[in-house]
C-alpha cells in the first residue's frame, strides 16, 4: 500500500518492496562498506530474487526515498502500552526531549545538504531531528533534514505539534520568545536553560545584576535561588528561573572552554560571562508545587538521555560511515537502519516493561541492549520474515 502511493512500486515486480525494505534494514555493515553486490548477493540469499547491481541501482529513486519516509512514519504513529514508569507522570502527560544530531557527508552532497560556517564548510552536512517521550518511550519525530532549516526554524515549524500538558525539554538551539510563548498559550510547560543573549528583569522590572546575584551567593551561602522573572526585552517572557551555583572543577572547566572560544573569535571574556559560568541557570513555566527548585537540574538533565540514543547510532550502527553514491541511495540505506533501530527500540521498551513489573526502578541499558542487537540482528530477521517466533 504504501509502496504503491509513493510509487515506488507501480506494478508487479521480481523484487518486491518488503525485500528491498528488509535487505536494506538488516545487512550489518555500514552505508560505506556495503556495496551494491553486497545487496544483489543477499537478496538472493534471502528471497531467491535474482537482480543485477544496475537494476538495484535504478530501484534508488525519489520514490524509494518517499516510501521510506512512509515507512517511518508508520512506524511512529505505532505505539506500545507502556505504564507510567516515573513520579513526574503525575504533572506531565509525556516529557518530550527534542534535539538534532549532525554529521558530515562527502562534499558531493553539498547542493542538497551544505555544510555551514567552520562545520565542514567543504562538505555536506546531514542533521538529524530527533524527539522522543520519555514516559511513554515513543520516538515522535525522526526526519533528515539539511541545515537550511536550523533549529529555531525546526522550533518554529513545530509549533502545532505541541500538546497541552506535555513538558518540552530542548536544547538553547531551540529556544526563541515565540517558542516559549507557544507552549504558554498552548497551556503546555516548558524546561531549558537561560539563553545567554536573553535579558533578564524581575517580575517588578528590575533588570537583574549578576554581580549582585553574586555577592549575594556569597553572602548567604545559599545553593540556589528560584526568581519570578520576564526574560527577552521586545517579547518578554513570564517564568521562573533558577539559579543554582556549580562546584570549582566544573567552574574552571567552563572558564577554559569559554577563554578558548573567545580566543578563537578573537574577543574577551566578560567579567558577567565569567559570572555567569559560575552558576547553572534554567527557566520553566511549570509551578513551585509540581516542580520544586531542588528537582529542576536532575529533571533538565534527563535530556541527555537523548544523547545516548545518538551515541548508539553512530558508534553501534555507525550511520555517519558513508561513502559516495547517489544521494538517493545514502538517503534510503539511512532511512532503512533508522528503521531497523526504531524496531529495537520497541524491543528495548518490551524489555523495559517486563523488567519494571518485577523489579520497580530497574531498567535495561541502552548501549548494552543495541550492541546486542546487532550480535542478533539476524535472529530478529527471521522473526520479521516470520521463520522464527518471538516470545516473552
């Protein structure tokens, strides 16, 4: 069905979509060591299909392209039963954490996927978007995208997704006055860090002096401050933020790396900025009672689990080993293992729930569960292929 509205198949054919779907899915080798033999010699393995290396090379198209997308998709809007698993269920109907993950391509590619500033200029660049429940544990976007469309354009265009008693957890690159405004009117909640370039004033006006903020850390040896503040001067924003001051290790790390960005853009460190590098700063919409001051950084930091799932990506299934050939065919052999880690992934909550619902608290490692996965991948062919049956 879906195959047939792309158009990617119009009639009967020798190779039929699920076998190209399912070769593509689950050769193990990378996009850059898997060859178009590669592919002929298993579909013949597999399906008895037998096709030359120029008529797979055809079935690349802007279609396949599209009834990948389908595929995705499909596969997204497919859910599993999940049990709330954690107390902040009970202020949240979904945590959603969105970020995106680059990589470079062979400059090839640079018409269609640029590169941008000094971030392989010389070369394309693919970016990923990525956006999962952390409650329910369903991925809710998976799209490649050229950085044409940066994240704030991403925020922007996303704007009617969100959902009115869901908390959005996001990276600074997402952050904008009209963003944060959205997810006000939506009657949704929001949690990030201060944007450095937002102004800050006190529910009265007061514009806030972080020497002062300072002096007064100092003084009263306090580890946090929870403010009523307006944020952004021409869109201001009403919101919490809280401040709460880092350990010395950690202090003089940030100072480094900040000397050496300012060296590289060939300015100084601000007095304010080293201030600032003082302290982790957060914003939020969300009431004292639901979340308290003392819960903000460990609920924010909850958003690195999505760095995992990236970490997975490249170094298991190794997405960002490429090689040239026609942007068609880079496009669909990504999609198909995006794919194939989507479908692992709902093995990975499968395991999750079962586990959860002897031993609350426990849970499955990520890393651990994917580098098994690929040990397995064909075990789990032949369930998908329905030669072998799967239980729990």
């Amino acid at each position: 069905m879906m195959a047939a509205k792309s158009g990617f198949i119009k009639r009967s054919r020798k190779l039929s979509a699920p076998q190209f779907l399912n070769s593509l899915m689950f050769l193990t080798s990378n996009q850059a060591n898997t060859s178009l033999p590669d592919i002929t010699a298993d579909l013949y393995q597999q399906f008895s299909v037998d096709i030359s290396k120029e008529g797979i090379h055809k079935k690349f198209s802007p279609q396949a392209v599209s009834f990948l997308k389908e595929m995705v998709r499909s596969q997204l809007d497919e859910r599993l039963k999940h049990p709330a698993r954690t107390e902040l269920s009970k202020c949240f109907s979904a945590i959603n954490i969105k970020d995106s993950s680059k990589f470079a391509l062979p400059d090839m590619y640079r018409g269609d996927y640029p590169g941008f500033g000094n971030f392989h200029k010389g070369q394309g660049v693919m970016n990923i978007q990525y956006e999962y429940d952390l409650i329910s544990g369903h991925w809710k976007t998976l799209e490649l995208t050229s950085i044409k469309t940066n994240d704030q354009q991403e925020s922007r265009d996303s704007i009617h997704l969100i959902s009115k008693g869901e908390l959005y957890i996001r990276d600074l690159g997402y952050v904008t006055p009209f963003y944060l405004k959205s997810i006000i009117e939506k009657r949704a909640f929001f949690l990030n860090r201060l944007p450095a370039q937002a102004i800050v004033r006190t529910s009265s006006g007061e514009l806030i002096d972080w020497k002062q903020l300072d002096r007064k850390f100092k003084k009263t040896s306090a580890s946090q401050l929870d403010l009523d503040v307006q944020i952004y001067e021409h869109e201001p924003v009403a919101c919490r933020m809280i401040v709460e001051r880092v350990d010395d290790k950690l202090y003089r790390e940030r100072i480094r790396q900040a000397e050496q960005s300012a060296k590289r853009h060939g300015v100084g460190l601000t007095e304010k900025h080293k201030i600032r590098c003082r302290y982790n700063t957060f914003i939020t919409n969300v009431d004292r009672e639901s979340l308290q001051a003392e819960m903000v950084r460990r609920v924010y930091y909850l958003r690195w689990q999505i760095e995992l799932v990236f970490k997975t990506w490249k170094s298991n299934l190794q997405i960002n080993k490429l090689k040239k050939v026609k942007k068609e065919r880079l496009e669909c052999q990504l999609l198909a293992k995006l794919l194939w880690a989507l479908l692992n992934w709902k093995l990975l909550q499968c395991c999750n729930n079962h586990i959860e619902a002897r031993n609350n608290g426990i849970g499955v490692s990520t890393l651990k569960f994917f580098k098994r996965c690929l040990v397995l991948s064909n075990t789990l062919r032949l369930v998908v292929l329905k030669k072998l049956s799967l239980r729990f």
